[in-house]
C-alpha cells in the first residue's frame, strides 16, 4: 500500500487512483519537527505523539520516517497501538500514555513498552501482576483530574519506588489550559508547572529518582517553552496544525501542514434557476449553475455539520465550495466559474493546488470542532 519511504521520497501517495485519499508531505514534517525542536531548551528531547493511528494521518508510515529523521522516543494511546508499532520495526522508547489492565503486563515487557501508572494503585497491580519488571512513566495529577497520583500524596508517590517489578523510567503531567491566554488559566497553568516540578523536587530530597520529567504538549511549548524538563510531547503540531486559527501563533512558527486530503470529479452537470441540489433540498440555484459531484462524503470523515457552510474546495488551483447537504459518500461543488473542470479532476479539501491551500484549522472551526478530533476522524474508505 505504501511503497518506498526514504528521505528521497519525501511525498508519499495513499492510493491516488482511489475516489478520495490523503497525502503525506514527509518534508513538511521534518521541517515540523525541526521548527518544533528549535523551541526547546538543550537537553529537552522530542517525543511524537502518533496515537489515534498519527492524528490520522497513518501511525505507522509518520513514525517510520521519523525514526529515520532521528525522532527517537514516542506516545500513543492504547497498549495495541504500542505493539503494531514495535511490529512495524520502529525503534526508540514508546510511552502508552492511556491506562492498560495489569493482567496485561507481560505484553508490556515483550513488546519493551513504557506504561504509564495513572495513579498509585494502578501501579501496586501493575508490580503485583507483573512478571518481570515493567517500566513505567508515574503520572502526577496537577490539577486536569483525568489520570495521575494527586501532587500532594508524596508519601504514597514515594513508596512506589520501593516496588521490586516497577522500574520507574520518568514521571509526567498534563497542562489543560495551555492554549489559553486568559489571565485565569495562565495562573492555573503556572500553578501546575510549579506543583510538577515540587513533587519531582520532594521525591529526590527522599532519595527517589523520578527519571526523565515532562509536562508540555504542543501547545504547552508554544506558550511555556523554556520549562525545564527532558521531553516535550508534540501531537498536533508536529502535524502543522493548530487546533483552532490563530494567525499570530503560526507567524511566530510557521507550521506547515502534512496532510492533504484529495477527491475526484464524478460528473458535472447544469442546474436551471430555482432547483435544489441534495438531500433536503437545502441548497437553491438562483440563476443558471454548474454543478459537480465529488467521491466523497460524511463516511470518509468529513463531518455532515459542514453542510451549507460553504465548506471550500479547490479544483484547477481555483477555489470554491460544497452546496448542499453533504452526502455519506459524495458531495456537491459550485463549478460555475471552473468551465474546464471535468470528471476525473482532483478536488481539494485540504492542502495544496496551485497557489491556493485549505488549513484544517479553517475545516474545523466551520465544523465546530478542533483540529485534533477533525483529522483523527479522517477514515477515507480502501485507504
Ligand atoms: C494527546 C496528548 C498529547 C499531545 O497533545 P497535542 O495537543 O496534540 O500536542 C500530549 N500529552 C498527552 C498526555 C496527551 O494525551
């Protein structure tokens, strides 16, 4: 399916002869991951965060190159995330950051995956239940309340390092406010940085060594980039995205988006003033149009909410947009002022064509989403 990732392919085709498909642009992700990197104090490493299969974009083909750019540690979600990447070769450490049952412990040591312990208890049956010794990342709750040992709880936090089959690697927590430049979650945000850093802080006057320390996801970097720790966890960034617009962050790093999310023309066809165009006839011409049908629809993950938000879409280097209801396999576009366009011509959701370009960002505030959950949720069908 994917042939050829080298540093000389640097754009690799899913299926382009396919109805609809994604494309990878390799290079926009080293320069991702350079720009990225440039942030970060010495001494702090990248890690990748490549769960929910690379935020779309293919967890596997993402981390192949980035093990051959020199990407070196990685994230994902689940348990079998972590093992269909060790069984696509890729090397480097891989923290499941989600909560895997102790009774899976073994598949965790075979598979030389990092866990995280979600709170203390998690981490007394990951010991009781493992085998050999399991490594694991602690994770410290500071004030999201989803995964994490609570802060304070430091003589509990420090028993764990007398646990004979838990070799503790490193010790993490996540920011939940880190995008905000609201005075509230700016003082709540410095409030977890400093309680992250007084629990690292405690365990070592204990004579607990908590390993490798890290706190920031994308956009804990961008805005908190000098904190001082070992890594630096990059999801949506590294893709070249941010969850929603924001023109002056992305002046200040100029991310550039990997993924490109293509089409094709079905057929075109005149419409007479006064006719509707798909279900719920929501869409009327009201003077004579051209209309062209596209291989694509809600089941490829483009949301329905998008109907009638003139969703835009490039066809010849030119723009313009859905009309309509979009359809769970097809959609509708204005091609009046594109005479040329043909069945069998490429439509662009997102990336570029000519010298026009569709951000995700833009897709997902009209689909009243982010990013993030935009791109996980692109499936384009026989990809
Ligand atoms: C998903 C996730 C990340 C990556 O977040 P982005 O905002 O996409 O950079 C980092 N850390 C944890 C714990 C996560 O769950």
């Amino acid at each position: 399916m994917i042939t050829n990732i080298s540093s000389d392919a640097m754009i690799i085709r899913l299926m382009p002869e396919r109805r609809a498909w994604k494309e990878l642009d390799f290079e926009n992700l080293k320069w991702n991951v350079e720009k990225l990197s440039a942030l970060l104090p010495e001494g702090c490493a990248f890690m990748a965060v490549v769960k929910a299969d690379a935020y779309g974009h293919g967890a596997v083909p993402v981390s192949t190159y980035l093990n051959l750019i020199g990407v070196r540690a990685f994230a994902v979600a689940t348990l079998q995330e972590g093992i269909k990447l060790r069984r696509a070769g890729i090397r480097g450490e891989i923290l499941i950051l989600g909560y895997t049952p102790p009774q899976e412990a073994s598949l965790l040591i075979s598979n030389n995956l990092i866990q995280t312990a979600a709170d203390c208890a998690h981490a007394r049956a990951l010991n009781a239940a493992a085998p050999y010794p399991v490594k694991v990342h602690l994770k410290i709750d500071t004030g999201m309340h989803r995964l994490g040992e609570r802060a304070e709880h430091i003589e509990e936090i420090a028993s764990l390092f007398a646990l004979p089959r838990l070799r503790i690697l490193g010790m993490y927590s996540h920011l939940c406010a880190a995008d905000s430049q609201e005075i509230d979650d700016v003082l709540f945000t410095r409030m977890q940085i400093s309680s992250f850093l007084r629990t690292a802080e405690l365990l070592r006057k204990k004579d607990c060594d908590p390993g490798k320390l890290h706190l920031q996801s994308s956009y804990g970097v961008l805005n908190y980039p000098d904190l001082p720790m070992d890594y630096a966890r990059f999801g949506i960034a590294m893709y070249g995205v941010l969850s929603s617009p924001d023109a002056k962050l992305l002046g200040r790093v100029p991310l550039r988006p990997v993924l490109s999310l293509r089409a094709r023309i079905a057929t075109v066809r005149e419409l007479k003033p006064g006719e509707t165009v798909s279900y719920g006839r929501r869409f009327r011409a009201d003077a004579p149009m051209r209309a062209a049908t596209v291989t694509i629809g809600y089941a490829d993950g483009l949301p329905r909410s998008l109907s009638g938000r003139e969703l835009p879409a490039l066809v010849r280097g030119r723009r313009t947009h859905v009309i309509g209801n979009l359809c769970m396999d097809q959609l509708i576009i204005d091609v009046t002022h594109i005479p040329e366009a043909r069945p069998g011509d490429v439509v662009t959701f997102l990336g570029a064509d000519g010298p026009c370009c569709l951000r995700a960002e833009e897709m997902a505030e009209k689909a009243g989403t982010i990013t993030n959950e935009l791109l996980c949720r692109l499936h384009v069908r026989d990809e």
